[in-house]
C-alpha cells in the first residue's frame, strides 16, 4: 500500500488545515497523509522537483517538513485512538504543534522516488507525545529523526 | 542592517546553487543568503504567506529550512575564511552537506515579519562545523536549533 485512505489531516478543522506541509486546504503544500498501518504511522509522499538539494537529489528541507508534519499527525492518531476514535469517523481530530524536531540525514535522497516516513509515537505525559521516525526512497532508508509534540494550547495564536 | 550584501551563496558554484532553500538559481525556492556580521553569521528572509502553520503564523518547516541552510552557509562562511578566504572575493566557496538538524520551537512566529537567523559556527573536527543557531521574528526569538554539517564528499552524488 502507498496511499493512506483515511488520514488524520482529513479530521482536523478547517483552521488547522492550511500548513504548507499538512493542510489538505493549503493548495500550494505537500498536503501531506498520515494515517495508521497497524500500530505504526505512515505518510507517504513523492516531491515535487523544485524541492532539490542539488540537482537529482531530494532538498533535505523538505525532509525535516514530512518528518515535523509526520510527528504531529502521528501524535494527534495516537491520542485520537486513546480517545476511542479512528480517522474517518466523523470526530473532530485532537490539534499538535511540533515543540521540537530532530533530523539525521544518512543518505543522499533521490528524486523522482517515493518517501514513506514511518513512525513509532509514544505518550510521554499528558497531552505530550514522542514520535521516532525513519523516512525511506524506495527501500533504502535516507533519514531518521525525532518529533516531540504537544497538544496546541487554547491560548497558541493569541 | 537587514540584508547580506555578500553572501556566501553567490560563491558556491552554479551545480551547487539549486537547493530550495538557498540556491541563487532555483527561482521557486527561498534564496537564503547567509552572510559574516562580526563573528556572527546572520541570514534575514520574510517568508512568503503560503509558508502557514495556522492562519498568520510561520510554517515550521520553513524554520527547520532556515536553520538548515543557515547551517551549511555558516559551515562555508568558516572555512573559507580559514582558507583566507570571504564571500565576494571571487573565490568558489566550499560544499557542504548536513548531516544532521535539530530545531526547538519557541514561539509561535507571526506572519508578516522579518526573520532573523543568528549562527555561531565552529570547527569540531577536520571539514565538520557545528552551528549553534537562534532564530528571531521581529526582536523576539521564537526558534534555536543546531546543525552539522560536513564538506560535501567527492562521491555524495553517485
């Protein structure tokens, strides 16, 4: 399977679906999917070129976006399913933001290839979730990293 | 001052100047350019408004992105001018690649506001810098982060 049919970004609300890495409304984005294989999550994703490090290689900014936007997708299923609901369910999906990202770049990515970031998340406190991350091109695995995230406070944009 | 007026961008050369986030050729990406205040290295960018998190604030893919060029230019900065080296002089600069990345988040950072990467870079080994990086909206800092980065190898693109 390389597609996710029911993704969390599908239930979060509108005004936290416009991340340029995430937001199924932000048409100019990734439009990132993450949803449950089992109990790991995935998101699955081919670049656009523009996205370059140098030319044929993928831009290891764009692999730090699907690895933060995975962290928080991974942490809003992980708390979702805590809460007995599953995307796609018609429930409104909890709302992260990224505390704080760590990437390892292993290996050049090449273009034209399609990433699959799968993740392992873990409550760490209330409201507080850890994700650990590789991202693959094909079979080959590019990257690694972690996601701490934490619920998005009522207070966040004020 | 709020913009680099060398930038060691302008001397990496054209092959190496696609990159998404700072590559002076790749006319959808950013165009970071990272320059010498002092000892410190400094890059400045508004982002463009697409670059959301929520509605009115900052993507934090485009801080780890900032972070990450800002990096790898500061790697350069440093060891050009351990070779004797500044940007502007006419002399292509060195390559390098980041081997890894971390980025805490602060704050959230508005929209609309200039943002302000400051780098601390020193040598740890042999053609391998690490930069400590604050990242500021405005005058509040609202991300910090760190990046290693390495001379790009001879065979990183075969």
């Amino acid at each position: 399977m390389t597609t996710i049919q029911h993704a969390i970004q599908d239930d979060y609300p509108d005004s936290f679906a416009h991340c340029y890495g995430c937001g199924r409304l932000n048409e100019e984005g990734h439009q990132f999917r993450t949803g449950w294989e089992g109990d790991q999550t995935v998101t699955y994703h081919k670049p656009e070129e523009k996205y370059t490090a140098i030319p044929g290689f993928v831009y290891g900014g764009f692999l730090a976006s699907i690895i933060d936007c995975h962290g928080t997708g991974s942490a809003s299923l992980a708390l979702h399913r805590k809460n007995g609901h599953k995307p796609g369910d018609g429930v409104e999906a909890p709302r992260f933001v990224t505390a704080s990202l760590e990437v390892k770049f292993t290996r050049p990515t090449p273009q034209g290839t399609l990433i699959k970031a799968v993740g392992q998340v873990e409550e760490v406190r209330e409201n507080k979730f850890k994700t650990e991350i590789d991202v693959y091109a094909g079979e080959e695995r590019v990257a690694s990293g972690s996601v701490v995230a934490v619920v998005m406070p009522d207070n966040f944009a004020k």
